[in-house]
C-alpha cells in the first residue's frame, strides 16, 4: 500500500472512529424534561415574566447542551390550586413551581417572615438568606429553591371611601389573604376572606369596603373601576419563589444545575427591572384614571407600616419562633 493510500486509510479510520465516538455520546445523552406551574394565571404579568425565565432557560439549553432539557409550562391554577401547587411539587406529581410564599405557610409558616426583608434577592445570596431558606425547603417540602425573584414593590389597600388616618379604618370591611388578616385586625378593620376574581363584584355590591393587592395585579382582576382610592405606604413586599421537586433537582446534571441557578439569578434582576417599569406606568395610568392617592403622613404613616409588620412578624413568631427570628435578623439591613 503506497503512502497516500495508507495516509488516506488512517484518515478515514479517524473520521469514522470519531463519528462513532459523537453518536454514542448523542445516543446516550439524556433528556430531561422539566413540567412547570405558575401560581398566577398565564396572563398574569408574574406568569408572563414566568415564561420569559422558562425561554431564556431553554435558549441557553439548546445552545450549550443541545436535547439534554426540555422546560414544559402546564399552566396555573386551572391544573393545580396555587394554594395546592407546593404539595404537588413536594410529592413529585409536577417538578417545578413559581408561586408565592403566602401560598405555602402551611407547609413553611416561617416563609412569611420573607414579606419584611430589607434586602434585594442577590444581597440575600451574599448575606446566607438564600441557603437557609433552601436547607429549610430542602427539610420540609422536598423541594430546592432556586430563587426568590423578588418584585421591588409592595402590597397596598385600596378602598371605596377615602380615610384620613389609621383610626378610620375601624370598621371597614377589607378583603384579605390569610397573610394580611392579622394586620387588618390591628386596625381594627373587617377581614374578609376571598379570592381575587370576586373582589370586584364585591367591590360593586358593597360586601367589601376595599382590599389589598399590589398594584400591578389589580388590572389582571379588572379592579380599576371600583378602586376609587389608592393608600400609601405600602408594606410586605410580595415574596415569588422558583421551586424544583428535590429529586428532580438531584437526578439533573451538574452543569443543568449550573444553567437554573444562572438562569435563576438573572431572572431575580430582570423581574425586578421590569416589575418596577410596570409599577411606575400603573401609577401614571391610575392617575389619569381618576384614582385618587391618599398618602398617610409623617407620625400616622409610621404607625401604619409598624402595625404591618409587627402583626405579621408576631403571628409567624407563635408558628416559628427560632427560625422566624433568625429570618428577621438575616433579612435586616444593619
């Protein structure tokens, strides 16, 4: 056999070895795919900001490990009850959620503590909050939390009949989540239990006298027409969580786990940017609309955000009263 021929001969030997060497690695390389839930509906702003995080977590996928993962949303509450979704990811019947802390204090009464941080989601990183709070998830709903994406704004009540201080919400009958009952009931103001879609013919009809949402919800529910008044401050900033089932998360690849928790960090950046750009344009538009905003000045509008907290802070103590305080120490700016 004369050079070139046997040149040729090791050549191809080569290519084919190499080809055989590629397919076996396709052939064997697995892929994992990941079912998705979201809390809010899909065309809630959080559910879309949601979607955005699960294509951005696909693009890079593709791009740098191509057929390993496969991210599938299966919708919100009309799959699962978000009050329901966390149990469900605990037990494996859906592998990820991205739901809110108030929609799972019965499974981590402690996470409520999370509504009074200080801190943005990436100073909690710095600071250990976010590897406490997943050896806790880890501990008691099998799941690990990727992030807490955090949304820059907070929750606010709104209401039929304007109020001048804290003292004329006595009596006021105000629609709830169990996360701010305690609260109401400081100020001596009528809880109400109900979910969002009936607050506005409650609204309409009288059986409520206001309620409280973040304002960049209030759309999605169609509840401008009834919000006559709008109160500042604010107070608890709404805490959203991107969980995965535990197991899931274990049997993943070290460089898939990489890619969530990159993906995860810049989704608690992205999120806030663009919660705070929607926030700023429903304020504008709540204006023109002819809401009118009542600010609670000096003295009354510290004693209306130190009833907030210290009502919340004081029922997650009698739940959790070591983990609550260690919260509370971790998540407060020195």
């Amino acid at each position: 056999m004369g050079k070139k021929h046997l040149l040729f001969a090791i050549v191809m030997v080569m290519f084919l070895l190499c080809t055989c060497i590629m397919s076996a690695g396709s052939a064997s390389a697995k892929t994992f795919t990941i079912s998705a839930l979201t809390a809010w509906p899909k065309s809630a702003f959080e559910s879309q900001q949601f979607l955005k995080f699960l294509e951005n977590v696909q693009r890079e996928a593709d791009k740098r490990y191509p057929g390993e993962l496969k991210m599938v949303y299966k919708g919100a509450g009309e799959v699962i009850r978000n009050r329901e979704q966390v149990e469900a990811c605990r037990s494996g019947l859906i592998d990820m959620v991205y739901t809110a802390g108030s929609y799972y204090t019965s499974i981590l009464p402690e996470i409520d503590t999370m509504s009074l941080t200080t801190m943005r989601p990436w100073e909690e990183r710095e600071a250990g909050v976010f590897d406490y709070l997943d050896s806790l998830h880890r501990k008691k709903a099998n799941t690990h939390m990727l992030g807490r994406t955090g949304t820059g704004s907070f929750f606010h009540l709104f209401l039929s009949k304007p109020i001048e201080k804290v003292a004329d919400l006595k009596g006021r009958k105000i629609r709830c989540s169990p996360t701010t009952i305690p609260f109401m009931k400081a100020v001596g103001a009528v809880p109400i239990g109900m979910p969002p879609p009936d607050i506005y013919t409650a609204m309409e009809r009288g059986v409520v006298d206001g309620y409280i949402l973040p304002p960049g919800t209030i759309r999605d529910f169609g509840l401008v027409p009834v919000s006559k008044y709008i109160v500042f401050p604010g107070f608890y900033e709404p805490c959203q969580f991107v969980l995965i089932n535990l197991d899931v998360w274990n049997k993943l690849p070290k460089h898939l786990q990489n890619l969530l928790t990159e993906e995860t960090k810049k989704f608690a950046r992205f999120n806030i940017e663009n919660q705070q750009k929607q926030l700023k344009s429903e304020l504008a538009k709540f204006k023109k609309e002819g809401m009118t905003f009542i600010t609670l000045e000096g003295e009354e509008g510290k004693k209306f955000k130190k009833m907030a907290n210290d009502a919340l802070y004081q029922v997650v103590l009698k739940k959790a009263p070591v983990v609550a305080k260690k919260i509370r120490e971790m998540i407060t700016k020195k």
